[in-house]
C-alpha cells in the first residue's frame, strides 16, 4: 500500500503526469510569446508555433486528465499516451530542424526557441516512458474475464498444480 490508500504505482504516475504537465504549460509559454508578439502586432500568425501550442495544451489536459485513478485501466490511455508522443517528436523534429543549428549571436528570441526545442524533446521522452509505463499497467491490471459471458476467469488459475493455463 501507500500514502493514504494510494499505490505505489498510482504515486509514480502522478509524479510523471505532474512533470508532463509543467513541461506542457512550459512550451505553451515559450511558443505563445511569438504568437502574442505577431498578434500584437498585425502579423501573420505560423501554423507551426498554432501547432506547438495545441500539442501543449492536449497534452497539459490529458496531463491533468491522467490524475483521476481510474482512468489508467483502459487501453484507450495507453493509445492516447501514444498519439501524444508522436505529436511531441513531430514538434521536436519541426522546430529542431529550424533551429538547432541556428547560432543566435546574442538574439535572445532565438536562444528562447532553441530551449524549447529541448524542452519538447523532454516531453516527447516523458511521452514515450508514459506510453511504455502505461502499456505494462494496462497488461496487467487488465480485466481478465471470458468475452461473451464474463464470468470465467482467464489466466493462470492458483488453485491448480499444472503450469497450463485454464479458462
């Protein structure tokens, strides 16, 4: 057991979430400067920095979304977590490409979008252990019960001295 009748596990994944999301909400503040700035001022907004800040903020709700307990038993969690990945490294990949090799000669702006491209590969990492973490959760904390009926229990039965496995 744990703190307060919570598990071991659920203490972790709460932690993991907690950091995604601080990670999440990072990224909407760095992108959102230039937003903001090219709003202020008239300008033509980039689909890529309008792509940044929706990825952030699915992921900051899902973040937050993921610290109801129950929510972690259905698969549809570990697909998500996924999805959430892969739209993490098409960030990193977008921005990287644009400024990883930029040299910012003092431009503070550029500096700035050189972290978050750090910053995004985090979360992409953060994503990815999530997605493998949740996928193990999932396999074993998954209902094991026959299909059609649901009252046969499946798997290894205990009461039983063969190896085999009985339905």
């Amino acid at each position: 057991m744990g703190i307060l009748g919570m598990t071991a596990s659920y203490l972790l994944f709460s932690a993991l979430h907690f950091v995604q999301f601080v990670l999440a909400i990072t990224v909407c503040g760095l992108y959102g400067v230039d937003l903001q700035r090219a709003r202020s001022q008239g300008k033509y907004i980039d689909g890529k920095w309008v792509y940044a800040e929706v990825v952030g903020g699915l992921a900051a709700l899902t973040a937050i979304l993921y610290l109801v307990p129950s929510i972690l038993r259905f698969a549809g969690v570990t697909i998500w977590t996924f999805v959430l990945f892969v739209l993490w490294i098409a960030l990193f990949g977008l921005f990287g490409n644009m400024y990883i090799h930029e040299d910012p000669e003092g431009n503070s702006d550029i500096q700035r979008m050189k972290n978050a491209v750090w910053v995004d590969l985090a979360n992409a990492l953060l994503w990815f252990i999530g997605f493998i973490a949740s996928a193990a959760y999932w396999w074993t904390h998954r209902e094991k019960r026959s299909r059609f009926t649901g009252r046969a229990h499946l798997g290894r039965n205990p009461s039983t001295r063969s190896t085999g496995w009985t339905a």
